[in-house]
C-alpha cells in the first residue's frame, strides 16, 4: 500500500532464504533427525516396540529411527527386516523395518512401509526438534560492551532462541517457530497469557532443548528439570 | 573515517534485554531503546568497540554457517542512526544518514538544547490529522494576503516605517513566527509519533526562538501524514501569519506578510533540506529502511540490487533540477525587480553620501550575495543535470579527439596494464617487453568489429580501453549475444590452442583501443620464459580471468580478491546433458560459468538457463541449506569452482557482494516457488 512506508524491523525475518527454502521443500537435508531425550516421558511421539518389548528411541526420523537395543532382542544382523510397533497415543501401527547399521546397542531402522500421514504427522512433532539443531550461543557480552540481562542467549538465523533467565520467577524463554513458553521456577511451563503449555508445547520444548548442539551447564539442568516434569507427569 | 568493514562499533553504555524473538537494547543516558530481531544478539553483544564490522561478520558466519548481510547492514544502519553509537560519527554514510543524537553541526546559528526527547507512549493520529488538515486551510487562507506586487509594497512599507524600524519590527516579528511555527511542529510531531526531539534554544539568522528537530516525522509508517507535515509546514509562513493578524498593529502587517513569502519560498528551496525536498523525498523514493545502496553508493553491485531505486532516485534527481531552475528563476524575477524599486534611489544615496548610507550597503551587499547565489546555483544545476550524467561520454570523445592512441599507450603504459594478467604474468620481464614490441596497439570505433566468425585465428587481443561485445550465430542471419568485456581483459584467445577458425564475433561496443598479440610471438614467449610449462596452463589463466574482466558481479572485487578467487578455484569440464548436482545434495561450492551453459530445475520442473558469465550455488553456500535445484549441463561447459570457503573468505571482505548474493538468492528462490511447487513428500528414504 503506498501510505505505508516504514516496517518494524523487528518483525522482519532475518533470514527470508530459510523461509523461502523450506516453501520450497528444501530447507534442511531430507528425513533429518531429531534426538529424542533419555526418560523423558512422551504421550505425543510414538514408542517403538519389538512384539512386547518396549525399545528405547533415542532419535527420530520421517525415515527411520535409532533404538537403543540393550537387551538384544532386535538381533545383530544388519539388513534384517523386522516388524516393528509404532505405537501412538490413539493407536499402533506395524511397520516393515530392516536394521541399516549398529553401533554397540544402538540400532539404526530404515522405515519401509510408514504411512503417508504418519509420516507427515513425525515430521510436524520432530519440527521443533529440528529447530535447535540450528540454535547457537550468542557471543558472551564483553567487559566494555553492553550488559546482557540474561545469563545465556542463544538463537538461530530462523528466529528461534532460548534465554536462560537471571530472574526470581522465571529460569528461562524459548521462541520456537514464533511461539513464546516461559519456564518457571517449580511450576508448569507456561505460554501467552499465562496459560499452562499443552503436552505438544512441552514436549516440543523437550525436543527443542535435546537438540541444541553443545550444550552449555545450564541447558542441561533445564533439559533435566524438565524431563523430571514430565515424568511426574506421567505418573 | 571509516569504510563500513573497517569500522569497530561501539555501543554507549546500556542493557541487553533478550525478550522472545525479539532483542532490546537500551541506554539509560541519554534515554533511548532500539528493539532488533533475536538473530542480530551476536551484532549487539559483538560492539564493543574491540571488532571490525568485518571480524563480525566472520564470526557469525563461523558460528551459524551463514550470515544475513542485510538484515546485519539495516540493523547497523538503525543503531548507528539512532545515535546508539559512541563512535558513530567515525563511519563514512551518505550525507543524509544522520543520528537523532549526535549534536547537529550548527550551520550559522548557535543553539542550546535543553531537552533531547520528548516520550510518550501514546500516539494520536486522529488529533494530528484535525490539527494538520486544520493549520493547511488556515494557511491556504492566508495565501490570501500575498500582495499582487510584493517589492513595491515593501517599498511603500520601509519608506512607512524607516529602515531602522523596519529591520527591528522583522528581527522581532521573524522570531516570533519562528517560535510559533516550531511550537507547532512538536505539537503536530507528539500527537503523531509520541517523540519529539531535540528541543533547544536557538540563536539564528531568523532570531532568537525556539527550535525543535524533525527527527520524528521518520518514526511515522504513514506517508499520507508524512506529506500533510511537510505540507503544513511548507504553509506555515502563510499559517502563523493569519493567527497573528487579529494581535498584530497595523505597521507591523506587512512584515508578517513579507516573512510569510520569505519563509514559503525558503521551504521550497531545493538546495537545502527544506520541508519541499523532504517532501518529495517522501512521495518519491520508497521506503527508508532500504539502506543497501546509501552505504554502497560507489558499488555496481548496487545497480543489480536496488535497479527501483536507483531509477528512482534519478527521477528525483531530475524532479529537483527542474524545479530548481523553476525555483531559481522566481528568485531572478525578485531580484530583478528588487533592483528596479529601489536600485536607483540606493544608487543615488551610495554615490552621494557613501559614509552614511549604511542600510543601503547593507541591501546592495544582500542583493549581490542574492545574485551570486542564484546564478552559481543555476550553473550547477544545469551542469548537474545536462552535463554530469553524460560526463564519461564527453571525456571519451574529447579525449579521442585530442590524442592518438599510439602515443598515449607506450610499451611502458601497456606493460603496466598487462603485466597482471595471468596470461603474461607467468612470463620473465624480458620476455614480456619483447613480446610487446612485436604486438600492436589498434584503435576501434563504437561498431567496428574487430573479430569476425570463421576468420583464421592468428593472434589474440587484449582490450585495454573500452568496452566489447561477443556474440556468436546460432542460425543463419540470427546472432545470440554471449558476454560483454571491459578492460583490462583478454579475447581471441581460441587461437592459442589450436589453429582453428573464429567461433564468435566480436565488435566495439564503445571506442575501444586493443592490444593485438601475435599467437607465434606469444608461444615464442612462453618456451623461452621457463615458468610456462604448458599452453594448457595459459588458457586456463585466460579462460578465468576473462570470466572476471566480462562478469558485472566480480568485475569489480578487488584485484586482491580476485587473485585469491583464482587460486583457490578448479576448473571442471562437463560433456553435455551431464549433472553437475542434484537438489537436495549438500552443498559446499560455488560454480562460475566459464563456457558453455545450464538447465536449472526444480523439482523436476525447468526453471531457467544460465550461460557464460553467470554463476550457481550460491544459495546452498549463503544460506546453508542443501541444494535448492538441480544444475545439468545444455552443452560442453566449463566451470570454475569455489570452495565454500574461499567464498566466504571473499565475502566477509565485500560486505556489498554478500548483499548482492543474498539479493540474487532470493531472487531465484522467488522465482523458482513461482515456477516449480514443492513435489510430495519421499517416500521412505535411508537416513538412519
């Protein structure tokens, strides 16, 4: 429109080649994965399982997985094909599967026949996790710079970020994909509005974390305080 | 002074505050708050003075993997324009870039500022659109006072009240409407934007009054409010005027009226930053946040970025020339007719009682200063806008006029304009001024051709002034155009490989003077020289630096650049229809397109050709991401590949370059959603 004429800059994206990219489908590498963190308690990603066993999942992918197979039920061949259990909050897919490699314990499954909309429904939960693969740490505030009001800031050239907070209520604020959640000191998560963050806006947050490269101390006790929450939860 | 790479920022002291996607910093001294997208935290945090925009930049990109030339540019450009800068003043910007806070340099007048912001969280567009609507119908009224003949009527008043009188009732009535007038802009300014700034005290050739900055009217996202400010303000001679007229003794009417003409005509000056400039800066260049091209005006780069602005900054700069000579040519008309009215009474006095006749001096010496301004100002516009534009044109023809090629370009001036090329830099100097005094140096008019297709191939050119063009027959009776070529670059060099005809044409695109090299003197050269072992190396320095010489984008890195791009590149050679990648591999190196051509596509889907002098995988570098379409080659192509990080390495030394890639990338990507949607999902791929 012509009478506008000035933008907010804060509002503008950073990086419009990433948003660009991935209306072009080609973002990020195909099938990328996320990490799925050790004990934390998911009701929206699926849990694997061999007949009755439940295997661990320690990354996801629209492709495949990596199990953590410490009791060797899955077997040791590479190229085995297997029937593997997705199961998900509403139900249970059996899936044809085959072992591509293995490193100690760990299994790396290709996912042969997942379903189109299961498929599209990982690659929507894994987003977030996705998101912190690409979260960096802001360069520290140097002795005669400006003072950070935070104790750590790390962000992405997508706009996503994490601060570790300095604050009495507050231990930290994440901006993931244009959604703010709030982490408080020994209560919920909350998001806008101080409405408690659903089970998909905490685990995204789980996710979200788990994946950030490099993790500095603080990360990992807000990673740690929150897979504890989210096991209470389960409980 | 410092280039824009070359300046260490340096924040004042203040807080970063983190909020969400978005990062505040603030000062507390003056008070002042900028708030930046998250992604910039890594450019606040990093001014402190210590790096260079450069050693910045470099470490964001090792970092992230990639770097938002301009999202960087326009933050720095914000930060440094908001004053937030304690060393700003120490960066080279365009005149108009100016900071809200730095002091202004007071040009003529002395000023006390008493308060720098005004800052209300509130605006009230409402009361500012009733306010300003209501002050521009007051002074379109008051327009009605403007005499039928100005200069006689001013004779009639001086003559009323004495000149002595006359000057005090102006110096008094001139401060007066000034304080008015600026009173008025705050209010109009608060009620629009919330801010006012710089407040001050102001001593000037207009009074003593109080002053307030304009700075504000560029925090406003209306260009509609934007223009009636700068219109009211254009009127506000004629506004002040008409509330005064109820307070005013009659002896003092006139000298309303007559700062009421001064102060319009003043505000419509186009030499100055006058509220009439500003306006049609306003209407006519787009949106102020598009700093590309005010912190690279020398670039080329730029014209490729910002063609819009460009084109409409000249549309500008045409609209005020000829409205400069409109506006010069109403102050001819006064002047002239000043002179008439009181000329000869002025005259009569100065010659008959010179020590006396102080206010007549004083006039004669304000109208000369008149007239030497008006005329210079009307030499420079015609000058600027008839000359100027045309001045390489003019210089090219003159220059060609007076002096013979032969004589201008020695062995000594020849040597020094080649001796850089890879072609003759493998070779001993002794080698290199034989070989230039067997070569001949031949002058060409715009249109000779200097190659034709099919020819025998016996010697190479080196264009030395002037610019070539190559095209080659794809049919019968139809040319296809392949690259352009300026100097100092090599063409024809075909004929150093085999003895085959000419497989293109070449033709003066402008007067051009070339250097003709005989092929059995070159090779003679090169077997005596012991540095060159093969031919092969030859055409390949040539094939390179050709892309360099003809490329509008590399042509103008620096010589040191470009070097550094030479040597850290390889050349590939691909039969045609082959794949040089697919989309969605990784990406990790920039391609120059030294011969031949290619298919994009994306998605499977064709998206566009790329020839001679392009490049492509740019986006997968700059944005780090896998590669956005997939590259196969339409003929036998040759290509020179940069490592991504000799890429980068040239980057982070041409700010304008990153700016330019990121522009082109976007570009493409633009285009490429527009031709080829995103195909369905894979279906189960390995990646485990």
């Amino acid at each position: 429109m012509f009478w506008r004429r000035n933008k907010n800059l804060a509002d503008e994206d950073v990086s419009p080649l990433h948003v660009l990219a991935s209306r072009l489908g080609v973002e990020r590498r195909f099938n990328p994965r996320a990490k799925v963190p050790e004990n934390a308690a998911f009701v929206t990603l699926p849990t694997a399982l061999f007949g009755d066993q439940i295997i661990r999942m320690r990354d996801l992918s629209v492709g495949g997985c990596c199990l953590w197979d410490n009791k060797e039920v899955l077997g040791p061949q590479i190229g085995q094909e297997i029937r593997l259990s997705l199961r998900w909050s509403d139900s249970e897919d059996q899936i044809q599967a085959r072992i591509v490699s293995r490193v100690d314990h760990r299994r790396h499954i290709q996912f042969m026949d997942l379903p189109a909309g299961r498929q599209e429904q990982i690659k929507n939960l894994i987003a977030p996790g996705i998101a912190g693969l690409d979260v960096r740490p802001a360069s520290l505030p140097l002795s005669d710079g400006p003072v950070l009001e935070a104790r750590e800031v790390w962000t992405s050239l997508k706009g996503d970020s994490l601060t570790i907070e300095d604050d009495v209520h507050r231990v930290a604020s994440v901006h993931i994909r244009g959604h703010d959640i709030f982490v408080m000191k020994e209560a919920w998560p909350v998001v806008k509005d101080k409405c408690p963050a659903s089970p998909r806006e905490f685990e995204a947050l789980l996710l979200f974390l788990a994946n950030i490269p490099n993790p500095s101390q603080g990360i990992k006790t807000l990673l740690a305080k929150l897979v504890k929450l989210s096991t209470a939860r389960s409980v | 002074m410092s280039r824009l790479e070359d300046f260490r920022p340096k924040l004042r002291s203040g807080r970063v505050i983190p909020q969400g996607s978005r990062i505040t910093f603030e000062t507390d001294s003056p008070y002042n708050q900028i708030v930046l997208p998250m992604a910039l935290a890594d450019l606040i945090l990093l001014c402190s003075g210590q790096f260079t925009v450069r050693e910045i930049i470099e470490k964001i990109y090792k970092k992230q993997g990639a770097v938002p030339f301009r999202s960087l540019l326009i933050g720095i450009h914000l930060l440094h324009q908001g004053g937030f800068f304690e060393n700003g003043d120490q960066l080279t910007l365009s005149s108009h870039l100016q900071s809200w806070m730095e002091p202004r340099k007071n040009r003529g007048h002395f000023a006390w500022t008493f308060k720098q912001r005004l800052d209300s969280r509130k605006r009230h567009p409402m009361a500012y659109y009733a306010m300003t609507l209501g002050l521009m119908v007051i002074g379109l009224l008051g327009l009605q006072m403007l005499p039928v003949s100005p200069i006689e009527d001013a004779a009639k008043w001086l003559e009323m009240n004495g000149p002595g009188e006359a000057a005090l009732q102006l110096a008094i009535l001139s401060s007066i409407f000034q304080t008015f007038r600026h009173l008025i802009s705050a209010t109009q300014l608060y009620l629009l934007t919330g801010k006012v700034f710089n407040l001050s005290l102001c001593l000037s050739p207009w009074g003593f009054h109080f002053r307030v900055g304009d700075e504000a009217a560029d925090l406003s996202d209306n260009r509609l409010y934007t223009a009636m400010y700068h219109v009211s303000q254009i009127l506000i001679g004629w506004t002040v005027a008409m509330l005064c007229w109820a307070f005013l003794p009659e002896s003092w009417l006139y000298g309303a009226v007559l700062l009421g003409i001064v102060t319009s005509l003043w505000e419509l000056n186009p030499f100055i930053s006058s509220e009439g400039r500003k306006l049609a800066r306003a209407l006519i260049l787009p949106n102020d946040r598009d700093v590309v091209s005010w912190h690279f005006e020398t670039s080329s780069l730029i014209n490729y970025v910002s063609q819009d602005l460009r084109r409409r900054e000249h549309e500008f700069a045409r609209i005020c020339a000829i409205w400069g000579a409109i506006w010069l040519t109403i102050n001819l008309a006064v002047l002239h007719q000043t002179a008439i009215t009181f000329g000869p009474a002025a005259l009569a006095r100065l010659i008959g009682s010179p020590a006396t006749a102080w206010f007549e001096w004083i006039g004669l010496g304000a109208w000369l200063g008149g007239l030497y301004f008006v005329v210079q100002a009307f030499i420079e516009t015609i000058l600027l806008s008839l000359v100027h534009p045309y001045w390489k044109e003019i210089q090219s023809y003159i220059r060609g006029f007076r002096s013979n090629s032969k004589e201008t370009w020695t062995s000594e001036v020849v040597i020094k304009s080649v001796e850089h090329l890879p072609l003759f830099s493998h070779l001993h100097d002794k080698h290199l001024r034989d070989l230039i005094k067997t070569s001949e140096v031949i002058e060409f008019r715009s249109g000779d051709p200097m190659i034709l297709e099919n020819q025998p191939a016996r010697e190479l050119f080196v264009l030395l002034e002037g610019q070539v063009e190559i095209s080659r027959s794809v049919n019968p009776g139809r040319m296809e155009w392949v690259t352009e070529l300026g100097p100092v670059s090599v063409f024809g060099e075909a004929a150093l490989v085999a003895d085959t005809p000419r497989a293109a044409e070449v033709k003066a695109k402008s007067r051009c003077t070339v250097l003709r090299v005989p092929i059995h003197a070159l090779k003679q050269a090169a077997q005596e020289s012991q540095s060159v072992r093969h031919i092969e190396d030859f055409r390949n320095a040539i094939l390179v630096n050709q892309f360099f010489a003809s490329s509008p984008v590399f042509r103008s890195l620096s010589n040191v650049s470009i070097e550094f791009l030479s040597h850290r590149g390889t050349l590939e050679y691909y039969d045609q229809s082959r794949p040089v990648f697919t989309q969605g591999d990784a990406g990790d190196s920039l391609y120059l397109i030294l011969r031949g051509s290619v298919n994009v596509s994306v998605h499977g889907k064709f998206v566009k050709k790329l020839s001679q002098g392009s490049f492509f995988g740019e986006i997968a570098l700059i944005a780090n991401i896998p590669r956005t379409a997939t590259i196969e080659t339409l003929e036998p192509s040759v290509f020179f590949k940069v490592s991504a990080e000799a890429f980068w390495e040239v980057l982070v030394q041409h700010m304008d370059l990153g700016v330019f890639i990121e522009t082109v990338s976007e570009t493409r990507l633009r285009e490429d959603l527009q031709l080829a949607s995103p195909a369905d999902p894979r279906k189960t791929g390995s990646d485990s």
